[in-house]
C-alpha cells in the first residue's frame, strides 16, 4: 500500500506518527515523507515568492540557509530510522504558508497524489495553533475532495506536541489508536536526530513528552503505548 505523510516542518513526521510510520515501514509498505516548509523559524524571507520582505542582511541568510540545510540531513537520518528513504523537501516559506495561495498549495499535493498515487493520506490536524499545519489540512482537504475513480481511500490527521495541544479549546479527537510499543523507543531515536529541535522537560518537543503522550494515549486505548489519529474521511467501494 501506498501512503503519503503531508507535513510542514522537519520533526512532525516523528513527532506525529514516527511510531506508526516504523510499523508501516516494517510491513512492507511504501512510504513517502513529503516536508512543505524549511523548519528555520527564525527564518526572514531570502528570495520566496510570496513571503514578507524584511531587511536582512547577507550573513544572516547565509547562516539560515546553512541550518536549512543542516536541518534536511537530520531529517533524512530521522526518516531513515523510521525505515523510509522517500523524503521530498519543498521549500515553502516557514511559519508563513499563510502567505502561499490555498491553491497553490492544493495544487502542489493534488500534483503528488498523482505521481504517487497513495491509498492513504496523513497530515496534521486543523485544530492548531501552526498556521502551516492547518494550511496543509485545508489544502489536503480539497486536494482530496473525492471525485468519481478517486485512488484515496483514507485521509488522517494526527497532532503535533508543541503545537495542537495549544490550540483552544481543544478540538483535536482522535478516533483511530495505533498500538507502538515495539516502535516507541526508534521513535525516540529518531527524534534524537532532530537536535536543533529537542527541548527539555516539560516542554512538549522533548524525548520524555514522547513517552507521556505514547502512554497517555495508551490509556484511551489498551495499549502500553500508543499514536492517536482522526480519520477524516474514509471512501470504500
Ligand atoms: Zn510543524
């Protein structure tokens, strides 16, 4: 089975569902990662269409485009360990996706389906404080709309520590539980890859959240350890 994980930033696709992404990758299925902005946040407009023109000056920019660039190798490790090597980068402008058109965004992820013509789709949750997340669950919403001879059976959303959990209120209700207590500890791993990115207890982002989210979750659904997703909409014929 084909399925495609849509996500913003370098570290959602661990911290959203790196243990179910493993669980996919170890049975067999095809997963592509595809990462929409830079995960610079501090980021300020080099030479992007469509983003906010500040002053910056040339060094600042250069050292930004070096995290970048720091940034897409630790994603490819992070990715690697969760057992997946399709991982596309699209540079779209951080922390302002609001700036981008709905429709190009849309038109960008209706232009992946086709190539890869997933049966399942995962990406964040609407209900968000990022503004990138929810414009990537917008744009995939109607980049799915479903249309006669649609190939996409299933769309997901699923949260991100540090960001859906401080949206209020609350409105992030999962229905789907995936059992990860065998891939919980390469989550973590994986998520050790993202070093720029890990913070300390209690902060939501760090290796410990992980494990109280992973069991929290495990609470709702019988299991040690688990990832919770919404599922969206379903189509079956
Ligand atoms: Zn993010």
């Amino acid at each position: 089975m084909n399925i495609l994980v849509l996500v913003a930033h370098p570290d959602d696709e661990v911290l959203g569902m790196g243990g179910t992404i493993k669980k996919f990758a170890k049975n067999n299925h095809n997963v592509k990662i595809v990462i929409f902005a830079t995960g610079i946040s501090s980021r300020r407009s080099s030479n992007f269409k469509n983003s906010t023109n500040y002053v910056i000056d040339k060094k600042i920019i250069s050292e930004m485009n070096k995290q970048i660039k720091k940034l897409k190798l630790d994603s490819l490790s992070a990715c690697k360990k969760l057992g997946v090597n399709d991982v596309e980068f699209l540079d779209f402008p951080d922390n302002e996706m609001d700036l981008v058109s709905d429709l190009e965004v849309t038109k960008k992820i209706e232009k992946i389906i086709k190539n890869f013509n997933p049966e399942q789709i995962f990406t964040h949750s609407g209900f968000d404080v990022n503004v990138d997340h929810r414009k990537l669950y917008s744009a995939t919403l109607a980049a799915t709309r479903p249309k006669p001879g649609t190939k996409v059976k299933k769309v997901f959303s699923f949260e991100v520590p540090s960001s859906t959990e401080w949206f209020f209120p609350s409105q992030f209700s999962p229905n789907v539980f995936v059992n990860i207590e065998k891939e919980l500890k390469v989550k973590k791993e994986a998520l050790q890859k993202y070093k720029s990115e890990i913070n300390d207890f209690p902060h939501p982002r760090s290796i410990e959240a992980l494990d109280v989210i992973a069991k929290k979750w495990g609470t709702v659904s019988g299991f040690k350890s688990a990832e919770a997703f919404y599922l969206v909409r379903e189509i079956s014929d």
